[in-house]
C-alpha cells in the first residue's frame, strides 16, 4: 500500500504492507450533518436569543452598557465566510444595539492568551471586512497583553489556591460576551467554555497552574478527556472570574466539524451550556471506531500548521505535536506502541514567533537533563525575562512561559510510546536531542521497529492529514478496551 504523508511545504510517499488501516477525519467516518450555509444565521440568532441559564443579551444591555466581545485567536477555528465568529459577532452586535448600547461603548479583544499577537492582517482575517473595517480604525479592536499590568486585575486565587489575574476590560464591563469553539482539544478535552476565558484572558500564573507536569502528566490526562484535573481547573478558574466580577459571561460556541463548519450553536451561562454543547460535540469527536489496538501509528509532519510557521521543524514544538496525537488516540494505542513521523526537522525554529525556544534546547542538551519535565525547574526564569516578554508584547512572538507548556506536553509521547521515529529529518541530530530515532524513510523505521519493538505482523494505522485538519480523539468500537482510566462524564467511550 502506497500513501503520501505531509513532510515540509509538500509530502513524502511511504509503502505500508496492505493490511494498513487508514483514518482520515471526516472522511473514514463522516461528521454529523452541519448547519446548511443559508441557515447558519438563523440557527445562530435563534441560540443567541435562547440562551441557556442566564437572560438574553437584551435583557443584559442598555444604553450607557460597556461590552466586551472576547474572540479566538487565529489557532482556533475557520476563516471562511460563514465562521462562526464572523457570523456570531455581527448579530450580537445587534442585539445590543437594539438594546440601547452604543458602537463607541464596545471593545473586540483577540483571546490569544500567552499566543503570539496577531497581526492586522490576522485579525482581519479571523473577523472578515465589514468588522474589521467599522471597529479597527477606531481602535476597538485589541490582542490580549498577559504582561500589560495597567490592564490586568488580580482576583486572588480559587479555593484550590490556583492565582487568578484577568483582563481588566473584561472584568470591568458591564457585558462580557464570550465567542468559543466546540471543537475536540488535547487539553481538556474542548476548546470554548470555561476553557477559553481561563486560557486566552489571563496571565502565565494562571496557566502555570494547570499547564505543567504535575497537572500533564497525571493519568486522567492521557488519553484526553473532559473530567481531567485540568478542565476541573478551567472551570473552577473561570466560576472564579465570574463571582469576582458579579456576572456570568455570555457564551456563544459553535460546535464544528472537520472543516470548521457549525454542527450546533450553544448560547448562554457556560456552567449549564457547556454540558450540552459536548453531548453534541461528543459525537464528532469521540469516535469509536478501532476493532483492535495499533502497534504502530504513521502519519506525516508539514512545517507549518496550528500554533504557525516551523511547528513541524522546531524540534520542541516537534514533540508537543507528536504528544498532542498520542492524548487523543492512547485508547486505540498498544502498550508498546511505536510512532512514525516525516518531517524535514532541518533545525527552523522560527525564532520571530519562539525567540526562546533554541535556547531551552541548548539547555536540555545539558547540566543532567534526562527528560523534559527536568527543565521545569527554569519556568520563572524565562516567563520573566524582560526581552523575552517585549517580543511577546511587540514582536508578536509567544509568550515565554509558553514554551513550557510545549515542553510539559512533549513529553507525554516518549511516557506513552516504545519509541518514535523521525524520518527524511535533514538535521537528525535535533530529534535524537529530543530522545527520537532518526531513519531515512518510512520503510527503514517500520523495519527497525519490527525488529525492536512490535514484531513481524504489526497492527499499523495509517493517519494523513493528522496535522492538516480538525483532529477527533479515536475510541475503540468496544468500550470496555478503552484505555487508560476510569472516567465519568459524557463520553461513553470511556472504560
């Protein structure tokens, strides 16, 4: 079996025996039905004024009312025409304005939390031209500043002792409208909810109290779900933010397919909302699919894709990809799995967007760095270095503390896996520093697993476009051979 996998800005060609299952989202097993394009207004309009646990927008709003409307960044969801925040955010406009509030009483802020900024280009992109062209010129339109303390309000912490530092601009208005994605997420199972407000509007603190080992590395992480410790964290973060502030946000979340196209609209109080939402998303994104567990996952790595340019030869950002498949499919991985990645790893970090990350691999090549979670130890040290964080606020480089996050996730695919190759690498020497095996081709580090690791009949499964499209979180068909822990909540896969 001949299959072209993503490698670089084109793709690598790999021969597989024939008894090589392949998966390709959206496609192997079809998303539910979306909203047809001439009804997505509708439907949308029709959830905004329903909403669910708290009164609608026009009930909230008056004249004299300041409302924020937060957005996703560019990482999340489409750009067509119809997305969802380029169709929510118009007719909320609306609502309010109905309502009595005034265009000059409204602020946009891009959710990009400790992401890069985007660029105008970007937000131009994401909201389309009739927004950005009434709210840009008069500078209503704004990217979150993690390090902009003029414009950011302490809450203390959650009764867990988790710091809470928030957005003034959001904590001060008197609206404060959230525009989510439903979409299947590595990190707690979805993006949008309670997620989106305690990872885009806060501060590294905040993140630091969920985004590293002790919380990544926990069994309930792996495989990925919604009742981990740290979506138990988004929530109480985002309830924190709540009582502090005396309001509920108003969310609108789209739950999307493969294509980022709207499957449902959800509106309201995101503590009743989000439940609902995933019921829905659940049926897209949990999959129960696999009849038997894989020896071997092979997909391909472009150079750019998600977080941007150089994620697939950054060598760190690498392995936080590599990591990032292995929380969704755990369930359908053997114990002794091994992974078989393209990806030209020609040593690009893109220094613009990650100016720190070459010098934490310099780092991890020395002074007893076993393993990743041995480099958590220098978290502070670069979330407070001062040039680290101007090129965050005005180079549009992600934040410092970031790159820990990164490395926090990278290192659940080596806990996870036998091993993981890297093949057409043109500098290998960068993944062997992340503890992979470098091989030439496809064929040569199936070989060398077989010999190693999974035997002579492998169970292989095949996944293009893994990196190319809206990932789903794959199930074994029987429940009980679900992997790894017990959980309890809306996913009947798991066992």
């Amino acid at each position: 079996m001949k299959l072209e996998f993503e490698y670089g800005h084109g793709t690598m060609a790999a021969e597989l025996p024939d008894s090589t299952d392949v998966f390709i989202p959206g496609q192997t097993v079809p998303d539910p039905p979306h909203i047809p394009e001439d009804k997505i207004a509708e439907e949308t309009l029709k959830s905004i004024r329903n909403p669910m646990g708290m009164p609608p927008l026009t009930e909230l709003a008056h004249k004299g009312s300041k409302v924020v409307i937060v957005f996703p960044d560019r990482v999340k969801g489409g750009e067509q025409p119809t997305s969802h925040r380029k169709t929510a955010i118009p007719l909320i406009l609306n609502e309010l304005y109905s309502a009595g509030v005034e265009k000059k009483d409204i602020l946009l802020i891009c959710s990009n939390g400790l992401h890069r900024k985007n660029t105008e280009r970007e937000i131009h992109g994401v909201l389309g031209d009739e927004l950005f062209n009434e709210f840009w010129p008069t500078h209503q339109i704004i990217n979150h500043d993690s390090e902009d303390y003029e414009h950011l309000v302490d809450l203390g912490t959650t009764e867990r002792g988790d710091p809470v530092l928030m957005n003034k601009y959001v904590y001060d208005a008197d609206v404060a409208v959230l525009i989510g994605h439903t979409q299947g997420n590595p990190y707690g199972g979805y993006s949008g909810g309670y997620k989106h407000c305690a990872t885009g509007i806060t501060h590294w603190r905040s993140i630091a109290s969920h985004h590293v080992p002790s919380v990544m590395h926990r069994k309930d992480f792996t495989p990925v779900s919604g009742t981990s410790l740290m979506r138990t964290k988004f929530d109480e973060i985002g309830q924190h933010m709540e009582k502090c502030m005396g309001k509920k946000f108003f969310c609108c979340d789209a739950v999307l397919d493969t294509y980022s196209r709207q499957i449902a609209v959800f509106s309201g109080y995101a503590a009743v909302m989000q439940p609902e939402s995933w019921k829905v998303a659940d049926k897209r994104t949990y999959v129960h699919w696999a009849d038997k567990k894989y020896d071997v996952l092979v997909f391909g790595m472009p150079q750019f894709f998600h977080y941007g340019e150089g994620m697939g030869t950054n060598p760190i950002m690498m392995m936080q990809a590599l990591s990032a498949q292995v929380i969704r499919h755990k369930r359908i991985m053997s114990e002794n799995c091994v992974i078989i990645c393209s990806s030209l790893c020609n040593g690009f970090f893109h220094k613009e967007l990650w100016p720190y990350l070459p010098q934490m691999y310099e780092m991890f090549q020395h002074d007893q760095m076993n393993i990743l979670p041995d480099m958590n130890r220098y978290g502070e040290y670069f979330a407070t270095n001062e040039e680290y964080i101007r090129q965050y606020r005005y180079c549009n480089a992600f934040h410092p503390f970031h790159g820990f996050s990164m490395i926090s996730c990278a290192h659940i695919a080596e806990m996870n896996t036998s091993a993981i190759y890297i093949v057409g690498a043109q500098e290998p020497g960068y993944a062997r520093g992340m503890g992979m095996k470098t091989r030439a081709t496809f064929e040569e580090a199936l070989a060398d697993a077989k010999r190693k690791y999974v035997g002579e009949n492998p169970n292989i499964l095949a996944l293009p476009l893994t990196f190319k499209t809206a990932s789903v979180h794959l199930c074994m068909k029987d429940p009980s051979q679900n992997s790894t822990h017990v959980e309890v909540g809306n996913h009947p896969c798991c066992g």
